[in-house]
C-alpha cells in the first residue's frame, strides 16, 4: 500500500542548459591566443639566444634576424638585457649578504683553539699525503716553464664544459694551498666560433678590466668550433666562412689574439691547454687542425704557457684512449660520450695544471721560463 505524505515538496530537477555551438570555439581560440602570445613573448625577449642557436645547428642566418629592421622588435633583445642585468644585481647582493652574515656568524661562534700536537700531526701528514698523490699523479713535465703567482693574485678560469669539470678542482687547490681566490667563467656548449651566443674575448677583455688583481688566465676551448661561422668582415662577399679555410683560420686565430692580449694588458700570465683526442673519428680530425693552428700561434708567446694534453690524457698514445694506468691501477679518465672527462681524469688534469703552478712571495714578472 503506498503512502504519500501530503507536506513533502515535490523534488525539481533542474537539467544544466545546453551550451551554444560556438562556446567550445571561443575557448579554443582564448587558449590558442594564449599560446600565441606566449611564443612571441619568448622570441621577442630571446631572440639573441634563438639566433645564435640557429646559427650553430644550421650554420646560416636565423629567420627571425629580418625582424632586427623594426625598432620595436630590437626592444625585445633590450628589456631582456636589463631584466637579466637587473637579476644579476640582485642575486649578486644576496650572495654578497650572505658572506656578511657567514662572517658575522663565524666570528661570533666560534672561539680561537690553540692547536693541539695532535691536530699538527694529522694536518702534516694530511699535506704529506697530498703532496705523495700529486707528485705520483702528475706525469713528467716537457720542460721546465713555470707560473708565479703571490699573495693577493686571482685566477680566472675560461673554456668550455671540459674545463667546467677541471675547474673546481683547481679552485678548491689554490685556495687551501696558498689562499689564491679565483673566478670561474667557463660555460658549456661555448667557443670562439659564435660570439652571438658567448663573446668570450669581449667577456675575458671585461673580466679583466673589473678584476686588477688577476694575475693569470687558465683556458681550455675549441671542441665546439670545428664548424663555419659567420663572416665577421663588414663588407661580407661572403656570408659564410667555410671552417679550415685561411680566412676562417685567420679570423679566429684573430679572436685567440684578443684573449691573449687581454691578459698582457693586465700584466697576466696564460696556460692555454690544448685540445684532447676525440672518440669520433671526424670529430678528432677537426681538433687535431685546431691543435695545430693553436700551437702554431701560442707556443712562442712570450705571457703564454701552451701545454698540450692529447697524448697525455691517452697514456702516451697517439689516438683516443678512455683509459690510462694511474698509481698503478688502469682508470677511466674519458666518458662514454667521448668528449668530456670523467672525475678521476679532471682530477688528473688538475693536478697536471698545478704542477706548472709555484706560489712565492715577490712573484717573477718575466717571461714563464724558471729563473
């Protein structure tokens, strides 16, 4: 039997209203405006970046270098100058408190401990221990060319990735060693066949120029300059200049020379380490000709120390090796991708650097041959 009950309301359902044709449309075009907006925002504020990659994969002016006639689009390159610089500031400042407070915050906490006869011992054999390690590393020299530096001088280190991973060891061995302070520029995918993407003799000339108290550049380039670049001649016949051409050569044998004169105006001294040997066959033939131009043109200079490292990072061989007998145990030094060095050989390299480094307090200013 049902019963109902006479004061329940009655249940209204309310069916959503069917939206128009064109309601899915306009979403769509909103969400593709959007996207629009975001592309050219991107390529407005980078196209510097945009242009220089285009120009290293494909090796001719990128498209968007017809935009560069109209001023509102060359304004795009300027606001990103100044949002990047602007960021830089910054985080320069924040970095520059955070030492103040490090400082602060040491020199608050903690007290001054007389060392003790045990604490000498372990820090004697500690130095003794690296001094046996560095000396057993290191291979022999193939002559006796030496760099001075002294209290106060500052190392600039430059070059590609390669020099990214040698680097740090070099800086962490200067500043226990000998209280040397350093800066370290070196950036991956750079060389001296693109300044549009990574001006490096506009960079180390400004480096310079801040810095008085660098006293020696260390610089590792080359494994991505086997390719043609962009004519820098202002009357350009040629757009192009076809790499392992004399002109090629010529121009950047020219951007080599204002690295090195940087470093004479500053009264600085240069270790330019050469170029190992490559896993790829094309690849090796392409840095065995910028080895030898390199060379050709450093290994006379009278501020330049030109060591050359193929043979020595494939254990003596004339070819790629990935592996050589370090302290008697046979050591990867070289990655799978056959460019970059593994931690043990950037370890290796370092040491091999420092040895041609010697600290003394009123440092020789002539030429790099021991006096």
């Amino acid at each position: 039997m049902l019963i109902s009950d006479p004061e329940a309301k009655p249940k209204i359902i309310v069916f959503p209203k069917k939206k128009g044709k064109f309601s899915h449309f306009r979403q769509y075009v909103a969400l593709y405006l959007m996207l629009l907006i975001t592309v050219f925002l991107t390529a407005w504020l980078g196209q510097r970046s945009i242009n220089a990659y285009w120009q290293q994969t494909y090796h001719r002016a990128s498209p968007l270098e017809s935009l560069n006639r109209f001023g509102v689009w060359r304004c795009g390159e300027n606001i990103r100058e100044y949002l990047t610089g602007y960021y830089d500031d910054v985080n320069q400042k924040f970095n520059q408190q955070n030492q103040n407070w490090e400082k602060q915050w040491t020199t608050t906490t903690t007290e001054p401990i007389a060392a003790s006869t045990v604490t000498t011992q372990v820090n004697a054999t500690t130095a003794m221990m690296q001094a046996s390690a560095l000396e057993n590393r290191q291979p022999e020299k193939e002559d006796e060319k030496a760099v001075y530096l002294q209290a106060g001088d500052k190392v600039l280190f430059a070059g590609d990735s390669i020099m990214q991973g040698i680097a740090p060891h070099l800086q962490k061995w200067l500043k226990s060693q000998y209280q040397i302070d350093s800066i370290n520029l070196s950036k991956q995918s750079t060389g001296l066949a693109y300044p549009s993407f990574f001006d490096w003799p506009a960079t180390i000339e400004h480096t310079f120029s801040q810095d008085k108290n660098l006293k020696l550049l260390i610089i590792l380039i080359g494994a991505n300059d086997p390719w043609d670049f962009p004519n820098p001649a202002t009357d350009k016949g040629i757009p192009y200049l076809k790499f392992e051409s004399d002109a090629w050569k010529h121009a950047y044998l020219a951007r080599v020379n204002r690295i090195v004169q940087a470093a004479h105006q500053s009264q600085a001294k240069v270790i330019w380490l050469g170029i190992p040997y490559m896993k790829r066959p094309v690849l090796n033939t392409q840095m065995h000709y910028l080895e030898d131009i390199l060379s050709q043109e450093l290994s006379q200079k009278d501020n330049v120390l030109w060591l050359p490292i193929n043979r020595l990072l494939s254990d003596g061989a004339e070819n790629y090796q990935d592996s050589m007998v370090l302290d008697g145990e046979t050591v990867q030094v070289r990655t799978k991708d056959g460019i970059h060095l593994t931690t043990r050989g950037q370890q290796f390299m370092a040491d091999y650097i420092a040895s041609y480094i010697n600290y003394q307090e009123n440092a020789y200013s002539g030429s790099l041959k021991n006096p």
